[in-house]
C-alpha cells in the first residue's frame, strides 16, 4: 500500500486535511526539551567580562568637514556581578582622546560585562567636546548597543575688530577701508569694511579660532597696509597693537612771496608753513623756508601729507606781513593750482636805514651835515626830507624798499656830495657811509734867524692839524716849506733846530684866514746858549782861579746856570760886563735862572786845592 503513495505529505501547521488522508494512520510523538539545563549555566555566564570599541566622529554641523584635533571624552559606569573580590562593583570610565586628520576617534577595549549587557542593558554613556574654537558638544547613547557616534560641533564665531590708524600722528582713520582674505572648510574668501568714527573696522562673526590670510587697510591720501596670516585671537578686541598703521602719502609743493605792488618776486623771505593734519588730534607740522635768492622768489616744501591743511604766514623786513589767501587749501589740491593762486603777496612798507657822514681822508664821522632827502617811490610824487647828522655823524632815511633816494650832503669845509640809491632795498652797508672830501688849501712857510729873520734851512718840524692830526713836511727843507691843510681846521706848527731855541708859539691853532701875509707864516728860531766849562782834578793846580766872560745876546740877558764844585775850596762869582755882581755860589747847584743888564757875563772860579769843577749856562 505505502508503494501506491505517488506523493509525500508534509505534516506542518499549515496542514489541511484531505480524503485521501483516511488511507494512513498518523501518530504523533511528544519531542523532549533540554534547554533548561543551560539555566544551570547562567551564574556562570554572568561573571565573563568583555570589552568593546566605539568609534566617535566630530564634523561640524553641515555634516561634510571633519573637526580635527579636538579632544572627545566618554563617560560611562562598567558594572560586573563580581571583580577583583568585590560583589556587584561599578567603575565609573572616563577617558580623553584627541580626534584625527579624519575627524575620528576609536575608544577601543571599553570594558564592560555580560552581567551589564542582562541586567545594565539600557546604561547610558556620555560623550562630549569643550573647546575654544566650538561650541560645547555633548550626547547620550546606549552604551551596550552603540558602535558608532556623530557629533555636530559649531564653531564659535566673534566679531573682529581692526584698528586703522595713522602712521605718524596715530590718529583714527574713520574712512578707511579693511579689504580682508580669510579660508573656511577650504574655501577662500574675500570681503571688506568699513571703519567706524572710532577708526575700528568690524568684521563679523568670524571663526575665533581661524586665521585672516591678508588684512589691507586702505585709505584716500594714505599708502595700502598688508599683514597676513593674523589669528583671530589676536583681533578679538581693538588692540592698538594689532592696528594696521598706513603712511601718510607725501608730496613737495612750491609756493612763491611778491611785492603786492610791483608783483615782483621777493627774495630770502622769511615762511612759516603749518600744516595741519586733518585727523581728530589736529597735529600741526610748523616748517620754516625761505624763498630763493635766484630772483624767483620761490619756497619749496617737502614731504608734506597730501591730505594736510595748509597755512602760509609770510615776513620780510621792510614789508607787512601777508598770509596765503583763499582755500582753505590742501596739499593735493594747492600744489596743482596758478603760480598767483600759489603767491602770498607782502605790501610794503616805509623802515628807516641808518647812514653816516664821515671824513673821505680821516674816516672820522662828521657831525652837523646837512643831509637833503628825496625819495622817489614807483609810480609815486617825489618827497623831500632834511635830516642834519648827529653828533656821531649818523641820520636816518625812512623809505619803501623799491624807492629810489638821492641824498644831498652839504658842510662848511666840505664839498657838497650827492649820493644816489637806485633801490632803498638794496644799500648795502658799506654803501651807508657817505665820505665827503674836505675842502683844503696850501700854505706856503718858512723857518728864519730871529736876529736876522734870515732863512734857516734844515729844521725839524712837527705839523698838526685839529682834525687831519698829523701833517707834512717833516722837515723845511731849504727853509721854505707848504702845508696843506683843511679850511676847517687849527693848524700846530712846531720848529727846532740843534743850536736854536724850539719855536711852538708862532703857528699854534691857527686858522687858515689867521696866515694870510708871509709874516705870518714865518716861524723865527732863536739861536740857543749852549756853554759848559768843565777842569778835572788833574787840570786843577792848587790855589787856582780864573774868569772867563761870555757874550749872551740883547740885553737884558736871561740865562740858566747849574754848577758842580766842592764846597770846601771852591767858590763861583757871576757879574755883569759892568763888573757888578749877579750871585756868587759855594756849593753845588741846579739850573737857576738869572737875569743880566748887560749883554756880557764873566764867570770867576777861585779853587784853593785844586778839586774839580764844571758849570753849564743855558738860555
């Protein structure tokens, strides 16, 4: 029967019963079930530890860019039914590690327990990030059943401050601009700023952490200012440390000084040029120039901050000073300008000049000129002016400095001298001396016998005059001599001759109108007594005497008389031709002076030893 069967029949739950099933007689076995003798095991199973790897991986919040090189910590408790002696013991697993050029990190070798998986299945670990570049990260997983954990982690994100200051003055730079260049996630960027009143430029909500590849400041009237490679960090605050200082850019001007009248450049005058630096601290820059000397009458300033205010103060003497008009003008703009517009102009102005009238021969000053003035300006009436010199021979002139001046100077004694000055302005100070050339005239003298009023050649003289001081000749020569003096002078005349008497009194401060006639100008010498007796005690015999007479000129006669003898045995007798008696002297003596009726003198010695003597007679 069973070889009948052409199919099997499969016996299962989804079995339904069919006719064909009446032929067969089923029957069912219980199965036996041993499963429950691993119950018996379970004790054992709890006490196996086990150890586990989870793998952590930080990218920031979109999900596409690894966060490298953060630190990422796992916090969980291990419990185990039994360890190291101890029932039921928990440790609390903490452990730090730093992410890779992935992103990741494996905690790996986590230990845990098969107890923990029954009876701690829904434990909970902790893993979280602190950092100074992102924001704090944390998250909660299933210890037993996670592999793997994602954290999204923010950047933190700050504005940046750049200070722009000026280079030189470190004023703010309120209109400035910061041009700035930064990577994220590997994308490069450029953006810019403005500054604010304060000078500080912001750039916002930027990584704190990241770094500014090119920060350019960039400012009108200023050169560009890079720095690269700046962190963040760094910028956090307005640091003036971290500041970006621009250079003020600088360029030379010229400027010119001119007479407002005659618009004729002024040479070598004296600018003061402030420039002003349009910055909140209003620095000023003071330079002093001076216009040329080529007759351009030009100044130049250099290096001046383009954006500077200028102002031009000029002075020259003999002119008012004058300020630069117009503006208020800036470098950039006032170098391009007309040379008119680019002109301070001075009027002039009438200042005294000292002159002096002096002697052309002595060099002396002279006093008591008349000095007659004309000042002619340009394009002006003629003014006339007398000034008399003083008692240093000075006077002044009050004139513009373009005018023209002729001077009229006028003493008795003195030619008339006019001196003429083209340009007041330019007298030079050699130029303020007038010299007048004194009047002079020639006298003709002569030196005579006054016994004979003969002519006596040969004299020593010493001529003088009372301003000219010394005179010539030194000597009359043959007698006859001229003397050219000044009209306006005492004429000193002094005569000597070896023999003759000095003659100072003839031509003594005389005026040239006192020596009109010959007379006058004859200057007599006296001849002059000239005796000296002189006997040694070897001339001297013993008991000597002697009488020797002298003639001594026109009578009455005054002669001097000194002596020398010894007072013991010498005695000297002076009478007159008449034989009357002058004095008689027993001791040595000086000059004395004594007076003759006669025109003859006799001088007695009478010696008793025969000593030395001498005597000497002079007129």
């Amino acid at each position: 029967m069973a070889q009948e069967i052409k199919n099997e029949i499969h016996v299962d739950k989804g079995l339904k019963y069919s006719d064909e099933f009446e032929t067969y007689t089923i029957q069912l076995k219980r199965r036996k079930n041993y499963w429950w003798l691993l119950l018996l095991l379970l004790p054992l199973l709890l006490l196996i530890q086990c150890h586990k790897d989870i793998t952590v991986r930080c990218v920031e919040s979109d999900g596409k860019y690894p966060v490298i090189g953060q630190e990422i910590t796992i916090d969980y408790d291990a419990h185990f039914l039994l360890k190291e002696g101890k029932f039921l013991p928990s440790d609390n697993v903490r452990i730090t590690q730093t992410t890779d050029d992935q992103g990741t990190t494996v905690f790996e070798d986590l230990p845990c327990s098969v107890f923990s998986y029954i009876f701690y299945c829904m434990s909970k670990a902790d893993f979280y990030m602190q950092s100074d570049c992102y924001q704090a990260a944390q998250t909660q997983c299933n210890f037993h059943y996670t592999r793997n954990v994602l954290l999204d982690l923010s950047p933190l994100r700050e504005d940046l401050h750049v200070l722009l200051l000026d280079l030189e003055t470190g004023d703010f730079l309120p209109d400035g601009i910061l041009v700035y260049e930064y990577e994220e996630n590997g994308i490069t960027k450029t953006d810019s700023v403005r500054a604010e009143a304060d000078g500080v430029a912001t750039i916002p909500q930027m990584r704190s952490c990241g770094e500014m590849k090119i920060l350019k400041g960039m400012c009108y009237g200023y050169a560009d200012t890079v720095r690269m490679d700046v962190p963040c960090q760094q910028l956090v605050i307005a640091d003036p440390r971290e500041a970006l200082r621009l250079r003020p850019l600088k360029e030379r001007f010229t400027f010119f000084v001119k007479n407002k009248e005659t618009k004729q450049p002024i040479p070598n005058a004296s600018c003061t040029v402030t420039l002003t630096h349009p910055g909140q601290s209003k620095t000023q820059i003071v330079r002093h120039v001076r216009t040329s000397i080529d007759g351009k009458g030009i100044a130049v300033c250099d290096s001046a901050f383009v954006r500077s205010f200028i102002a031009i103060h000029a002075s020259k003497y003999h002119y008012k000073d004058g300020d630069l008009e117009g503006g208020p003008w800036i470098v950039e703009v006032f170098k391009d300008q007309e040379d008119d517009i680019r002109t301070v102009w001075l009027e002039p102005e009438p200042y005294l000049q000292e002159f002096i009238n002096v002697d052309s021969i002595t060099g002396k000053p002279i006093p008591g000129v008349k000095n007659v003035i004309r000042i002619i300006n340009p394009g002006g009436i003629p003014k006339d002016d007398t000034e008399i010199s003083n008692i240093n021979g000075i006077f002044p002139i009050l004139a513009n400095e373009d005018a023209c001046v002729e001077v009229i100077s006028t003493k008795d004694g003195y030619k008339q001298k006019r001196t003429v000055y083209p340009k007041f302005g330019e007298i030079k100070d050699e130029d303020r001396i007038i010299r007048m050339q004194p009047e002079m005239i020639t006298l003709q003298f002569r030196t005579v016998r006054e016994s004979s009023w003969s002519i006596l050649p040969d004299c020593n003289l010493e001529i003088s005059g009372s301003i000219s001081g010394s005179l010539r000749p030194v000597n009359s020569g043959d007698g006859n001599f001229p003397v050219t003096m000044r009209k306006n002078e005492l004429l000193s005349i002094v005569a000597s001759k070896k023999g003759y008497a000095t003659n100072s009194t003839k031509v003594k401060n005389c005026r040239y109108n006192q020596l009109t006639t010959q007379k006058d100008r004859d200057i007599p010498l006296k001849k002059e007594l000239l005796i000296d007796r002189s006997l040694s005690d070897d001339d001297v015999p013993m008991a000597y005497s002697e009488t020797q007479c002298y003639d001594l000129g026109d009578a009455p006669v005054s002669f001097m008389f000194s002596c020398r003898l010894c007072s013991a045995c010498t005695r000297i007798t002076i009478t007159d031709a008449n034989g009357n008696l002058i004095t008689t002297l027993g001791n040595s003596s000086g000059n004395q002076r004594f007076t003759s009726p006669t025109q003859r003198i006799c001088v007695s010695v009478q010696n008793d030893n025969g000593h030395a003597f001498e005597y000497h007679i002079r007129q």
